[in-house]
C-alpha cells in the first residue's frame, strides 16, 4: 500500500507519521497495532495515540484513529493546532472523521477547525465530559454527528447541558444518540434546526412527553428511530408517541418493529398490533383514529386469501375457454384419432388373415 500511495500521489505520508505511530505502539501493552495510510485514508488502530498526530497527508479524505488515549482535543486538533488566528495546517479534503474509543472527554472550542470539509463525525464510544460552546464551530458542512454511547461518562451533564448549543449553528441532517441511557427525548432546544434523522435506538426511553415530541415536529421533518427502548404500553404512556405518529408514520420508520417491555402482560408484543382494548383505555373517543394495525392486517389476509382464490378462478375460466373455443379442433382431432385406430385394427384383422393359414400350419413344420 505504502508503495502504492508514492506511485500515485506526490506528497507521500512522511515517514515521521507512521514511526510516530508505531514508537508507542511499541512500549505499550498493545500487542495489535494496525497503521496504515495511503493519501486518500489514514488509518490508527489500537495504538495508544495520546495526541493527534500533526503530520497527516495534506489530501487525506478519511482518518481513523481507534483506540487511543486523547482525552482533552484543543483547538484545531487535526489540522495541527491553532497559530497567528488560522488553523496551521488545514486538511481541505478531510470528509469522514472517526475518533470512537478514544477516551475523548473535553472538546475545547474550535477542535475541528481547519476541516472545511468535514461532512461525518464519530465521536462515538467516548466519555464526553465537556464540550465547548463553539467545538464545531467552523464545520460547516458537517451532516451527520455520531455520539453513540458517548454520554455515559460518570458524573456527566445531560446531554441538554453538554451540548449547550454547540450543535445549535450546524447544519445536521442526523444526529445519533444510541446507547446512551436516555430517559428522555433530548430537549429540542439543544438539536439543530432542519435536522431529519435522530437515532435514538437502546436507550431507556419507557415513555414519551407530548411537549418535546411537537417541539421535535416544529424543527421540520424529523424521523425517530426508537429501537430497543423499554417502551411502557399504557394508555398514558402510549398516546403521546400514537397521537404523534397519526396519519405520519413516516416520522417512526421502525415503528412496526417496536416492542413493549412492560407492563408483564404485555411483554415483547408488537407494539404496533395491540388494540384499544390491550391498553385498558378508558376514553375511547379521541383513539377511534389510533387503533393499530391488528385487525387491518387480519383484513390484508383475508383480502389476500380472496384474492388469490379469484385469480385461481380466473385460470379455470380462461381455461374452459380455451377449450369451448377450441372445440371444433378437438373434434376434428378426436376422429382423427379415432380413424387411426380404426385403420390400424384394420390393418391388424387384415395381416392376421394373412398371417393365419402359416400361424395354424407351423405346428405341423416343427
Ligand atoms: C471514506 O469513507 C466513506 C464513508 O465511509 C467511503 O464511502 C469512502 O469510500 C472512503 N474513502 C476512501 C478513500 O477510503
Ligand atoms: C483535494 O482534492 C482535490 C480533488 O480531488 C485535489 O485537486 C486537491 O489537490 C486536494 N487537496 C489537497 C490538499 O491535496
Ligand atoms: C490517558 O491520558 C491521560 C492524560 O492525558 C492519563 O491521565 C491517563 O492515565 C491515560 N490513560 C491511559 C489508559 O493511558
Ligand atoms: C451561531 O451563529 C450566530 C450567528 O451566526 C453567532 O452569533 C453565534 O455566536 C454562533 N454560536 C456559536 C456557538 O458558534
Ligand atoms: C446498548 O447500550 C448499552 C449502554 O447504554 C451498551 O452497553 C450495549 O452494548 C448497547 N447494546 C447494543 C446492542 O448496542
Ligand atoms: C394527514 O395528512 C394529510 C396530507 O399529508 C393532511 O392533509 C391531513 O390534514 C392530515 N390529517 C391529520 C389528521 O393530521
């Protein structure tokens, strides 16, 4: 690959950067280290990294660094810290960043200046502690921001007050949240505007509030997926998320997937098949337009059922058709049959006359 990388480019990574990479790799107890860089991708595995490393390929266009030990990102970070008000060495061409199981805990303002480019972030598997209001500033073009498992830090602020409005001047299309034990859908005033995807997948979402998830509407059209959540299947707990997804159901894509985890009777049902009655809903009324889909599947059954008994019906009629109108033909052929055993028996009584006086003499010969 290394040979690769100088044919095609003509800044090759300076060899600095790999034997960087690998000197601690070397002390550490990290028996497997994989480094690798070509222009386009750099690449850092399981190397005990304690700072980013400053001498990245000018044109690299993905960098990956796992395993590393980071904790606390300055200014500008990767494009090699901050000098005379500008970033000193800017990676113009950076696009996909993944910093997971860094041990990243504080993001200082700026950290991701110099990345004019930078369009996926994954700070996830981190234990954020303490991200400056401005961390991203200058990210322009960032679309989608993983920080899955990332606010589990002990002692760590909600994610509301982490990320006071450091996502606010983003422009986001999905921001993911899984695996965060989050109780609550995240305050709306802390997501950015025009955002359409929020993963919020295995968290431990029982219920959600009415006010965030119109508040979550006003920001435009946001989709929620809510996977492995320990949904409580009540009326009370139910309704807010039911109303929501009325006449929407775009806005839950998995919504056919989720299952209840309480109360005990209903445990492991598909959420989206209970009726009214499961719920022990009192006041019918306004839910008449909220009953899912148990018994409108039944219908797509027997409909289906219907359905392919008529097409089969529709095989047997153009079938007798076939033949009414065939009919002629089948006489015709019927006779010619019928003439042709006729000749053949004919044939058959003529030879044995033939053949009758040699057949009652042979005796006679032996
Ligand atoms: C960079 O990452 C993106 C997204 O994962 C991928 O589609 C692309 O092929 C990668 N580019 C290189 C040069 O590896
Ligand atoms: C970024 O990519 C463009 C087009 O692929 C290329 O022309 C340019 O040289 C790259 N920038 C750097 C700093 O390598
Ligand atoms: C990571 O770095 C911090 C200081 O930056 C240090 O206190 C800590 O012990 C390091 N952790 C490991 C696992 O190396
Ligand atoms: C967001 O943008 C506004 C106006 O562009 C600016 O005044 C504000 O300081 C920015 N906030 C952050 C955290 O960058
Ligand atoms: C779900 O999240 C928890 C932490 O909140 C994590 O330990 C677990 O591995 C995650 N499960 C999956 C399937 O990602
Ligand atoms: C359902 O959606 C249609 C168009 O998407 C809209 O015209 C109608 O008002 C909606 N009904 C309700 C009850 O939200």
């Amino acid at each position: 690959l290394a040979a690769d990388a100088a044919h095609r480019h003509e800044s090759p990574p300076p060899p600095g950067l790999l034997g960087l990479w690998a000197a601690p790799a070397a002390g550490r107890s990290c028996p497997s280290c994989f480094c690798f860089a070509t222009p386009d991708t750099v690449q850092c595995r399981y190397v005990r990294l304690l700072e980013p490393p400053d001498e990245l390929p000018r044109a690299v266009h993905n960098l990956s660094i796992v395993g590393g030990n980071l904790t606390v990102l300055r200014t500008a970070a990767f494009a090699g810290g901050w000098a005379r008000g500008e970033p000193v060495r800017p990676l113009g061409n950076l696009t996909l960043l993944v910093l997971t199981h860094n041990h990243i805990e504080t993001l200082e303002e700026a950290t991701f200046a110099g990345l004019p480019s930078l369009a996926t972030l994954d700070l996830s598997h981190n234990p954020l502690r303490s991200v400056a209001p401005g961390a991203f500033a200058s990210c322009a073009r960032l679309r989608t921001l993983r920080l899955n498992q990332a606010l589990l830090a002990p002692g760590a602020p909600p994610f509301a007050e982490l990320l006071d409005g450091a996502l606010l001047n983003l422009s986001l299309v999905r921001l993911e949240l899984a695996g965060n034990r989050l109780r609550q859908l995240p305050a709306p005033w802390a997501l950015p505007p025009g955002l359409e995807e929020l993963d919020l997948r295995n968290n431990s979402l029982r219920a959600l509030r009415s006010e965030r998830l119109d508040a979550l509407a006003a920001l435009g059209r946001v989709r929620l997926l809510l996977d492995s959540n320990p949904l409580h299947c009540d009326c009370a707990s139910l309704r807010p998320l039911l109303l929501w997804l009325r006449n929407a159901t775009w806005r839950a894509p998995g919504v056919r997937r989720l299952r209840c985890a309480s109360p005990p009777q209903l445990r492991d049902r598909l959420l989206w098949r209970l009726r009214l009655l499961q719920l022990e809903c009192l006041d019918g009324a306004d839910w008449a337009l909220l009953e899912p889909g148990g018994a409108e599947e039944e219908e797509m059954e027997t409909a289906s059922y219907v359905f392919f008994g008529i097409v089969l019906a529709l095989i047997g009629v153009v079938f007798l058709m076939v033949l009414y109108l065939n009919r002629k033909g089948i006489k015709r052929w019927l006779s010619n049959l019928r003439e042709a055993c006729r000749d053949q028996m004919e044939g058959y009584h003529y030879r044995y006359e033939q053949d009758s006086d040699p057949r009652r003499a042979s005796p006679g010969d032996l």
